[in-house]
C-alpha cells in the first residue's frame, strides 16, 4: 500500500516539484476507502467474538443462578422429612453426704468429751438421686410415611437411653430401635403415626466427584433442619471413625466438602434431585470441610427390610 501510494505520487509532479492540492485530495479519498473497509469488515468480524463472550458469561450465570434455585427448592422440600434425634437417659446426681456441723470435732479426743451421742451421731447415708438429662443429639431422615427412621448406630448406642425423635415442626416422637448394623453404622427406628413427609433414596453408584451434594441435620446438636452445600469430593474412602462407644473401620465412604458437624450424624446427603445418596457419619479432626457419607446403596438392602417387616430384626 505504501509503495502504491509512493508511486501514484511520483506521476503527478509538475516541473520538479509536486502537485499538493492533487496529493491531498487522492490521500483523503484513499484513506477513506480505506477507514471504510476496514471499519464494515473489523466490525463484523470483532462483533461475533464479542457477542461470544457475552454469551458466554451470560450462560455460566444463568447456570449458577438456575444451581442455586434447584439447591433451594431441593432443601424446601426435603427439610420436612429431617430429622433431630435426642437420646434422654436417668444420671446420678452426686449428693454430700448429711452429718453432723460438729463432726470434725467429734473426731478429735480431746473436743469430743465435750459433746454429747447426738453431736456426735454417725452420719446419715443418703439415697442416691437421679435425674433425666440429654446426653447426646444427632440427626436421621424418615424413609416411609408411617415412621421409619434412618440414623447412623453411633446416634443410638447408647445403653439404657431413651431415644426421642423431633420433626422439623417441632413434634415429638418416643423411638423404637428396629435394627442396628454396626458393619455399615446403620440404625433403623420406627415412630407411631401417618402421613409423615418421607425421602427417596436415590443411586449411589452413579456419584461423580465434583457434582453437587446438599447436607442436611442438627448442627452441634443445638441447630435443627441446617443445611450445607458441596461437591463430592472423592469416592471409596476408608477411615476408622472413633465415637464414644470405641472405633470401627468404614470402606468405600463417600467424601465430602459439604460442612458436616457433630450432630449430623445420621443425616441425608441429597443429590441435586433430592435424592438420598449417602448417610452423613463421620468428620476428619483437625481438617477443612472433610466430611464422610456412607452411600445408600450399601445399606438399602437394611432399609427395605425393616420397612418390609415394620418390626425388630
């Protein structure tokens, strides 16, 4: 172009020197057909890139807005069927012992001659005292309309507790023990009554790391229905969960980012269609959001038969 330019102006110089009025006027047309082409074909070529982008960015904030509608609705709805597990039981309260305000000189001889056998009267024992108290809380999720109550065994082992189930609304259920696993940390318990909001169990052979998990329990014991959001974040885990009954070895775990704290034991890890796909039940000490799920597959099998035989097993 510019050697173009160059030689055009060469041809119109006149006696040694140029014609400038002829030079301006062919730089002005020329740089205008020029600024033309490169302005209509730039813009359409730049445009669809841009146009691209925006798309682009317009789709991944769609899809981030449409993921949290789903989590929300997800949460709604499975929240009702969540539920607190509390385990009551009669503690001894340790009580002083009832004697006499002189008895510390009643055992010394030479204050002793001064006080009379009523003074001095042996202590009386007292009958030992009992109270109810809580002595732990956990979470668990109802499978079937009539009451059946999937928990994590650590929840429930407790010897000599009573065990109360409380929805969501507040209600309160006396608990039975239907059916304990300690191999997959498993307890099924059964409540009286109908029409209770119930979970499907999904399938959880076909998790991948990295999808979306949703966490739902009672929180430290003290926060009912808490929900928590993840990702899965690896499969086929092994750890030796310890609780306050000893230690077991649990395979083939789910592992999760999805904060799960001391009181969620027991409850649901849902997919992103509200599907169960793993029971919550252990934490790793010391780390950042490592939570452990045992999926559902492993102890449908469980599940289906209390439910079948609505009694002990």
């Amino acid at each position: 172009m510019f050697k173009f330019i160059r030689d055009f102006d060469f041809h119109f110089k006149k006696g040694g020197r140029y014609d400038w009025h002829v030079f301006i006027f062919l730089n002005v047309v020329i740089s205008a057909v020029v600024g033309a082409f490169f302005g209509y074909y730039g813009a359409s070529l730049i445009e669809p890139v841009a146009d691209s982008g925006g798309t682009f960015i317009r789709q991944i904030s769609n899809q981030v807005f449409k993921e949290e509608e789903v989590v929300v609705d997800v949460a709604r709805k499975s929240s009702p069927a969540v539920v607190s597990i509390i385990a009551t039981k009669d503690l001894i309260i340790l009580q002083q012992r009832r004697g006499s305000i002189f008895e510390d000189f009643c055992s010394d001889p030479f204050f002793r001659q001064f006080f009379g056998p009523a003074e001095c009267a042996t202590p009386v024992p007292q009958a030992p005292k009992t109270q109810r108290r809580q002595v732990s809380a956990g979470s668990g999720f109802v499978v079937s309309s009539d009451g059946l109550v999937v928990t994590n065994k650590h929840v429930v082992d407790i010897d000599k507790a009573d065990f109360t189930v409380i929805t969501k609304d507040g209600e309160k259920y006396p608990a039975e023990i239907l059916a304990k696993d300690s191999l997959h940390d498993l307890a099924v318990l059964k409540i009286s009554g109908n029409k209770f909001p119930t979970l499907k169990l999904g399938d959880s052979d076909k998790l991948q790391i990295g999808q979306t998990v949703i966490a739902i329990g009672n929180a430290l014991g003290e926060f009912s229905n808490t929900v928590s959001r993840g990702v899965v974040s690896g499969l086929s885990r092994s750890i030796v969960a310890s609780s306050g009954t000893g230690s077991e070895k649990l395979e083939q775990l789910i592992q999760t980012d999805a904060a799960i704290n001391p009181g969620n034991s027991g409850g649901p890890l849902l997919n992103l269609s509200g599907e169960v796909i793993g029971i919550n039940t252990a934490i790793a000490q010391g780390a950042q959001n490592i939570g452990f799920a045992i999926p559902v597959n492993q102890v449908r099998k469980i599940i289906n038969d209390a439910s079948a035989l609505g009694g002990k097993i």
